[in-house]
C-alpha cells in the first residue's frame, strides 16, 4: 500500500478539470491576434479571469495570469521596490523561499526587515508596529505556512497597515481551498495563488493588483496583462485555474473539515501508538491540512528515506527546497535549534485521503520506531 501525503507540496490535476480543458482545446487563437480565432480566445480567455477574480471577491482587471506564485511573488516584490529610490520593505524569516530568497537578493541594495517569529509559528503584530518607516512600501507576509500551516494575523496586519503607505502583499498559496480567501476582507493590495497547489496544473498562477496599484513589469516584450506581464496567455491552464478555484471554493467546506479529521486522527494514533513527537507550532492556529512534527528519535533525512521504501511518500519541508541536506528555515527560524529542525517532517493531507491512509502511516513509523529502539 502506497499512501501520499504531500499535499502541500503540489496535488494531482483533477482528471474532470483536465477533460473540461481538453474538450475546449479547438479555441486555439492568439488572444492578441484582431481575426475572429483570436477574439474567439480572448473571449474564452476574459470569461476565465471574470471567474478567477469571483473566487477571491476580486475585479477581472485586478488579475494578472502568471506562469505560478513563484513568478507572482517575484512581480509583487521587485515590481513594486523597482518604483522607489531608497525603499524599506517588511518581511518575516519564515516565507516561502519565492518570497524569502528575493528578499534576501533585494537586501543588498535595499533596506529590508524580517520579523522573526515565535515557538508558536506567528510574528508579533507589534512587532510589525515597530517596524513601519516613513519610507516603508511594502510588507510581505504569507496567510498560511507552507511548512506548518500556521495562520499569520493577517487581518490585524491589515488594520495596522490601513493608514499606512504601505502596501500589503499575501503570499496566499496554502490558504486557497482550505480557508476564505476574500482580497476585500483581508485588505490585500496584492495576493498570489497557484494552480497545482489546488489540483490544477502546474505552470500557472496569480497575482491579484488592487485596482489603482502602480507594479513595474518584470517581463516585458508585449502589452498583454495590460502591459503588467508580457507573454501570450495560456488560455488552456488559465481555464484550468479557473475550475480548480471554482471547485476548491465551492468544495472548501467538506474538503477542510475532512483534511482536519484525518489529522485529529494521525496525532490521536501516534500518540496511542506511543512514538515520541512534538507538534512545530501552535496546532490550534494552523490550517487543515498541515502539520509540521518534530520527531526527537530521529533525522528526517533517515526518516523519509525509511518511509519512502515503504511506499509512504512525505517531505521535510517546502519541496523548493527538499531534496537537500539543509534543515528547515522555518522550523529553525522558530526554535532556533538546527537540530530540531534536521529531525523535522512536514504531513500534509488531502480530502482524497481516507482514514486507512493515515493508519498505515502510522503503522509504518511504529515499525520504523521499534527496529531502532525495540519493542
């Protein structure tokens, strides 16, 4: 029996969102092109992103088709520090590394802060207060954790930051589907998703631009994405964005709360079984279908090499940065202990799991358990 639970490092296309895509492959045109194929495409193509903005309670114009959030994250921090001479930009040292790293690159010439953050996996509101400059422009601060799931305050963020000249960009990308994702309620300038986060394809995302909000083109050679982001649209993959966010919108209720059960049941049957663990983080503040744990018997890298041979399939942590012997930013950012974070493992669930999945996981780290340490 093979079980994958990395859910949150990408899921498999929905085989009913990839048949709908197939059977609209005829309207092929250029959406650019003036001939009735190409408005043809640009119709299809208009009625996607109406549907995209619906999903997150956005406007069609404020929607920018990116190839994923890598690049969306990417246009949000630079396209907005390149409009300013001496820019101080906000951050925390827990993003993911589309977000971390290009802030890291961007440090070199430009004044940046990283909140740190706590045992529980959250910044300090105040310290985010004490942080604002006359000249900050842009604070940056993922909604959910992508290696814990945990929640960031992002709505008292958004009050902090209502008076304020900066803008405030969402890192958004392991909230969709899980949690509401309203632009309006949070009070996002800029937000990012990605498809084959929410059984959508990959090589396709977002970056939603409040209306009125001036962003300096990263890619440019065109005026498509009303000059924002050069290169003719995928109107394929953009209509597969839009049914997985159709899908996962309408379906987040029954999808969350199954994701939350299957967890509830997996510490439940750890800690029945009696395998040592502890919880990274503050379980009750983070998302459905994430939970980071540190297992103190032994290193991850030895762990999921065992689980692997197992046919169980899970990751340390962000898969853009797996595959390496390095401990986890977030998990050491939190402790500041290299040594928890090299004994680390991220387990993240899917609705399409079932609760047999989570016994044989289980069962399988209690096996591991007892031919390390005995019965």
């Amino acid at each position: 029996m093979s079980v994958y639970v990395d859910y949150a490092s990408t899921t498999p296309f929905d085989k009913e969102i990839m048949e709908k895509v197939m059977a609209g492959a005829d309207v092929f045109g250029n959406p650019s092109s003036i001939h009735r194929i190409g408005k043809d495409a640009k119709a299809k193509l208009q009625d996607h992103r109406t549907r995209i903005a619906e999903s997150i309670n956005a406007k069609p114009k404020e929607i920018i088709i990116t190839s994923g959030a890598t690049e969306a994250n990417n246009l949000a921090i630079k396209g907005t520090a390149g409009r300013h001479e001496k820019p101080h930009m906000i951050t925390t040292d827990i993003e993911h590394a589309s977000v971390r790293t290009t802030y890291q690159n961007l440090s070199e010439q430009y004044d940046v802060t990283f909140l740190k953050a706590s045992e529980d996996g959250l910044i300090d509101v105040e310290d985010l207060k004490d942080s604002l400059q006359s000249n900050t422009v842009l604070v940056s601060i993922m909604l959910v954790n992508n290696e814990t799931g945990s929640i960031q305050p992002v709505y008292e963020i958004a009050k902090v930051l209502k008076d304020h000249q900066a803008l405030f960009h969402i890192d958004a990308v392991q909230a969709f589907g899980h949690m509401e994702v309203d632009v309006e309620a949070l009070r996002a300038d800029m937000l990012t998703l990605s498809g084959h986060k929410i059984y959508g394809p990959k090589g396709i995302g977002m970056l939603y631009l409040r209306e009125g909000t001036k962003l300096s083109a990263q890619i440019t050679g065109g005026s498509h994405e009303l000059s924002r982001r050069a290169g003719t649209e995928n109107t394929m993959w953009v209509e597969a964005l839009a049914l997985a966010m159709e899908k996962a919108d309408s379906d987040r209720a029954r999808r969350s709360l199954k994701e939350m059960q299957l967890k509830e049941r997996f510490l439940n049957e750890l800690t029945a079984k009696e395998i040592p663990f502890e919880v990274n983080g503050d379980v009750n503040r983070q998302a459905s279908h994430i939970v980071n744990l540190h297992f103190p018997w032994s290193e991850a890298e030895f762990l999921l090499t065992a689980l692997d041979m197992t046919g169980i399939y899970v990751s340390a942590g962000s898969a853009c940065n797996a595959g390496t012997v390095q401990p986890s930013h977030v998990i050491q950012a939190m402790y500041d202990d290299e040594e928890r974070a090299l004994k680390s493992i991220r387990f993240s669930f899917s609705h399409l799991m079932e609760e047999e999945d989570v016994l044989e996981i289980v069962s399988q780290l209690k096996a591991i358990y007892e031919r390390l340490y005995g019965n």
